[in-house]
C-alpha cells in the first residue's frame, strides 16, 4: 500500500483497537499493515517482548553447530564512500550520517533457523525473503507516553575497560548526543514535554562468538489523548528513524542514497505491533536478505567530523553477527 492508505489503516484499526503488524522500508516505499489476527505463519514470523505468533517450543536451542563466515567488502571502496560524506561534512551539509553496506554471508543455517536460535528483544521473519534480530526500539507508546530509545555507539565487550572507553570517547559522545537531540526534536513533533529520561546507559548483546556492548538513551513526552486517531500519522512522522540516518535529516538522506548508491529497502525500516493499546516497534537492524548474489547482511555506523575510516569500517564488520549462542 500507499503512505496514505498506511496512514488512514492505521489510524482507522486503532481508533478501534484492533491489535496490527506494521513493516515500513527506509525509503519509505513500501507500507505494510496486517491485523494481527490475519498474519499468515506460513510467510511472517515476529517476536516482540510481550507479542510473538512462534510456538515457544520452536523459539529454543537446535543442535546444528554454527557456521557464519563474512567476505567483507574491499576497504578501498568503503573508503570512497567515506571521503564523500566527510566531504560534506566539513562543508557543513551533515553533522552525522548513518554510512552503512552490505557484507556478504555464507552459512549452513535457512533464514527460518537464523529467526528461531537468535536471542534479540525483536525478531522478524518476513515473507523468507529477510530476518531481522534487532536490539534496538523505534518507539513505544503505553498509557499515553510514547518512548524512543535511539542507539548510537558499540564496542568489543572483550577489549580492557571497554565500557569506560565507550563512554570516554569523544566522537561517540558527539555522535550519541547529536542523535539523541534529533529523537527528542523527532518526538516534539508529536508529542508535548519531551524530555530525556536515560542518557548513554549500555546494554550488554551476546552473539555466537563474542559480546558487544551497545550505548543507548531513552526520550519520552506525552501524547495527546486521541493519539490512537492519528497513529499512522505519529508514526510516519518519526520516519525514517534518525539514529539509522542522521542531522540534519533531510539533507543527510540525500547524501546516504548518493554515498551507498542503492537503496536500503527494508534494512533500517521499522516493524512493530499495535496491540490494540499499546505500540511497540523496533528499528530494523541486524538484518539479513536473500539476493541474487546469496545471503547479504547489512550493517554500518554514524560517520562525524570525528570519524576513523578504518575504525569506522571495523565497526561496520563487528556489527556482522548472530546472536546465537
């Protein structure tokens, strides 16, 4: 469907609260709205902290041993893409752009069995054409508060004093600052006495091979008492999220789709649940895709006038993971 016809289902399903499944792309192209009673199991599976449509028995250990091997891409060509936007940055045109590329995968797991044996707080399986494992929320909205919890900084947990050096450093400083000020500018849109409630608190992710330390925040404000009328409206008006695109958003958008040259489709997307409530979404990162070329799994990180490319580019490599364990 349309942004329009989004817009007016989830609006229209909400005011009655009628529980949906929501999945929109980056690009905001493609609008998808299912009732929840409606999903068909045989094409999406999805896991929410308190929503799931997969039997519990399924969602476990398998005993398959992993094998997820990574052929990176050349560091020349990231390197390209990196000197063009640290171009604009220090000609003023971006403060912070989200850089991100895929890595190709190859591994002796389906999509189906990446979706079942990984840990994350989200999980989706749409249509077996992508899975996502994804730690990070969009927005929550519970008894008329909506909530954005934006991501910005992660760290090999195995390197000495790795929690303190995160939150030590300079340019993740700017970097999370500068995103958590574009959420609460995000959230003011919708939403009255936005404030930051948490600032740079760290999650511990376990994945097949190692742990990672991830640094988040959390923005609140209150919506008015009709929100349910205007949902899809809240909705796409905190799109494309900003901690998978950058500050200034418009412009920066602009230079992600001429740096990365092709477009993102439903990787740094969101998809959520209306549960007839309450909302609860996720940003679609930790994302793997069928392609012509096999199984490609994107992944990036927030470039500033800061920025490393070699750090940055490793990052974007430690972010090409499984949590399965």
């Amino acid at each position: 469907m349309d942004r329009s016809t989004f817009i007016a289902t989830c609006n229209s399903l909400a005011e009655q609260s009628v529980p949906f499944l929501f999945v929109v792309d980056f690009e905001l192209q493609r609008f998808h709205v299912y009732e929840l009673n409606k999903v068909d199991p045989a094409k999406i599976y999805y896991v929410t902290p308190k929503h799931t449509n997969v039997g519990h028995s399924l969602i476990g250990p398998m005993d398959k041993a992993v094998r997820f091997e990574k052929s990176p891409m050349d560091y020349n060509i990231y390197l390209r893409a990196f000197n063009y936007v640290m171009e604009h940055i220090m000609h003023g045109n971006s403060f912070l752009l989200n850089l991100t590329f895929p890595t190709s995968v190859t591994t002796n797991l389906t999509l189906e069995d990446i979706f079942m044996r990984s840990r994350a707080k989200y999980k989706l399986l749409f249509n077996n054409r992508f899975t996502v494992f994804s730690p990070e929320t969009f927005i929550k909205i519970e008894e008329g508060k909506i909530w954005s919890y934006p991501m910005k900084g992660t760290i090999d947990a195995g390197i000495e004093g790795a929690a303190e050096k995160i939150l030590a450093d300079t340019k993740e400083q700017w970097e999370h600052n500068t995103i958590v000020d574009l959420i609460r500018n995000d959230l003011s849109m919708v939403a009255k006495g936005v404030e930051v409630s948490r600032f740079r608190y760290i999650d511990r992710l376990r994945t097949f091979d190692k742990e990672l330390l991830q640094v988040s925040s959390e923005v609140c404000g209150a919506l008015p008492g009709d929100w349910k009328s205007v949902l899809g409206e809240i909705l796409v008006r905190q799109l494309p999220a900003g901690s998978v695109s950058g500050a200034p958003k418009k412009k920066t958008l602009e230079l992600i789709a001429a740096a990365e040259q092709e477009r993102r489709g439903y990787f740094t997307g969101i998809f959520g649940i209306f549960d007839g409530e309450e909302v609860d979404s996720a940003v679609m990162i930790r994302y793997i895709e069928k392609t012509a070329a096999g199984l490609q799994y994107r992944s990036g990180g927030g470039i500033t006038g800061r920025s490393n490319p070699v750090e940055e580019y490793n990052e974007m490599l430690n972010k090409v993971y499984v949590p399965i364990f």
